[in-house]
C-alpha cells in the first residue's frame, strides 16, 4: 500500500503487521538513543490546515526517529490564507520534494483527493479529515489496547501485557465502549471500523442527537444507557464533545451531558477491576470526563500519545519502504 486514508482499507493481517512493526519501533524509544537511519534522504511534510497538538508533534517525533528531513506547514501563516487552493498547495510541496505528506484538513475527503489527484508522487498519510477518519489515532488506540487486553479472559487481570503474540486474535472478543460526540468523531469512525476488523466488540452510547444517520449499518451495537454498558466494558474510550463543529444551539448543557454520558469516579467504580479509560485528546475535564477519572492509574491517555510515536514510525517505515528493520537487541548507530 502506498496511503494511509482509511482504516477501512486495512486487512487484519495490514493491521496487525502495523501493530507488531509499532512494537519494534516502542523498542527503539525505550533506547538511550532512539534514532534509527532508515528514513535518512527522504522528505515527510507535516500539511496541517486544522489545528493539532498530539498529531502533529508525534508525526514530526516519529519521522525524525526516523532520520527523515520534516518540512512543518501549517495553513495559518501560509498562503492558503490569501486564496491557495489545495492543487496549488500540493503542486508546491511536489516541488520539493515530499516523499510523504501527512495531512489534516477541516474537509472530509481531502487527503484521498490529494491521494488519488496526481499532484504528488509520495505517500500520502490521513492525520484526521473533518468528521471522515483518523486512522493512525485508531491505531495507536488499537496499540494501546492491545498492551493492556491482550490474550486476557474474560475479567481477568491484564494490566501490562506487552506485545501481542502476532496471530491477530490478541482484540478477539474484547469489548469496547465508545461513548460521546460519535456524529463528529473521525476518531469513532476509524476505531469502530479497525477494531471490528481485529475482532473486538465495539459498543457506541451517545445521546440520539450525536449519532450519525446511518450508524445502523457501522459493525457495531448502539446505546443510549452508558450505566448499563460500563459494566461490561474491558475499554471505555470517551470522546470529545467538539463544540466547534455544532451549531450553538445544538450545544449540550454541561451538567446535563455530564450527568448522563461523562465518565467520572462512580462509573468508573463499576468498570470491571482491570477496565482502562482511554480519550484520543483533547479533553473537556469536566464534561465528558472529570479530572479525578482523566488523571487515575486506569487512564491510558498519556500513554496513549506516546503510543503514537511508535505507530506513526510504524506507519511511514512501512509506506516508505524503509531499509530492513535493524535487530532492536542490537547496537543502534546514531543516524
Ligand atoms: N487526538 C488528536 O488528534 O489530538 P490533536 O488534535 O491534538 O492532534
């Protein structure tokens, strides 16, 4: 495969080779030095027309662990703020050079268009597209799960369990509850779609007004009672609610939206003993989650950003076709 644009265009084996590939590369991260020369000469550009933190920053950790030149380009500052389309803004990366080009654009869609235009001849890898997909955060979620679920029985102890053993089945029967804003989530699009294709169970709870029309047909169950759900959740992942995409309006009130869908220290009591809490960032504290929950020994969030790391050097190693994958034992030269 040449682009990353959805996780729906990964098989189970893609995925999982994904996965495994990331757990090489956590293995580098753990090093003193944590370099590896196998993106040494090529380009990656960071398009950001949308604001990131985590995104971002991890692609540009992640490319220069590499040893890959990172050109940043953010759309504020530049000239797409006097009128440059998304043609001429890809013409101009072409130029010089991109071997891959990670974007985020407010546009759903953009990054296939930029993908299958013709106007650049390098990978190009979604870093989150309007309310569409952001499939490396599903993979670093996947990532994260699969470390603290994996090969687990059901309700058993599974804090830490390092890698999964690489036939694929360590998700098998999981289940994982997402709970929020799914109407404007690439992040629960991405997650349902990779984590039904790992054989995890997804179960979405949001108010009716935050579901999509069409989330009947997503492989997964729908609730609209997140008490009844937390109980037999071996995840429970919570989104933001994205104010910036609704109507004023349509906002939720906090106290209401918290009482009925945020996660906080009660409901987090009735998660089984060795359930996670997980959030993509960034957080309202408060609303979907309290501060006491975001901040507890179950919280994966930290963990989970530095989990990107390691799966968006998987990423770009495996689109790129980086040199041969160094013994991680071994001495590694500082590129
Ligand atoms: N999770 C996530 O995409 O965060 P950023 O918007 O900070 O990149």
């Amino acid at each position: 495969k040449r682009h990353l644009i959805s996780t729906a265009d990964l098989s189970r084996d893609d995925a999982i080779l994904i996965l495994d590939t990331a757990e090489e590369m956590a293995r580098v991260a753990d090093r003193p030095i944590k370099k590896l020369p196998t993106l040494r000469g090529r380009t990656v550009v960071n398009l950001f027309f949308e604001d990131s933190t985590r995104t971002r920053i991890s692609f540009e950790a992640a490319a220069k662990r590499l040893s890959a030149d990172v050109i940043n380009f953010s759309a504020k500052g530049s000239s797409v703020s006097k009128g440059e389309s998304l043609k001429d803004t890809a013409l101009t990366l072409q130029a010089m050079g991109a071997d891959a080009v990670v974007v985020r654009h407010h546009a759903s869609g953009a990054p296939h268009r930029l993908a299958t235009s013709g106007w650049l001849n390098g990978s190009v890898i979604n870093a989150g597209d309007g309310t569409h997909e952001h499939p490396t955060q599903a993979l670093l979620d996947a990532f994260t799960m699969r470390r603290h679920l994996a090969g687990a029985a059901d309700g058993g102890p599974v804090h830490h369990r390092g890698p999964g053993d690489g036939t694929g089945r360590d998700l098998d029967g999981r289940r994982i509850t997402i709970v929020g804003d799914v109407l404007h989530s690439r992040v629960a699009r991405s997650n349902v779609q990779l984590l039904h294709t790992l054989g995890a169970q997804v179960t979405l709870v949001a108010p009716p007004t935050l579901l999509p029309i069409g989330v009947g047909s997503w492989p997964c169950e729908v609730s609209y009672d997140l008490d009844a759900v937390i109980p037999k959740s071996d995840a429970v992942m919570m989104l933001r609610v994205q104010r910036e995409r609704m109507n004023a309006a349509f906002f939720p009130t906090e106290r209401e939206y918290s009482r009925r869908y945020g996660l906080d220290g009660l409901r987090m009591a009735r998660m089984p003993e060795h359930a996670i809490v997980m959030h993509p960032g960034p957080m309202n504290r408060g609303m979907e989650i309290s501060a006491d929950v975001a901040d507890s020994h179950r919280s994966t969030i930290v963990e989970q950003v530095a989990n990107g790391v390691s799966v968006r050097m998987a990423v770009m190693y495996l689109l790129l076709g980086g040199a041969v994958l160094p013994d991680t034992d071994a001495p590694i030269r500082n590129a």
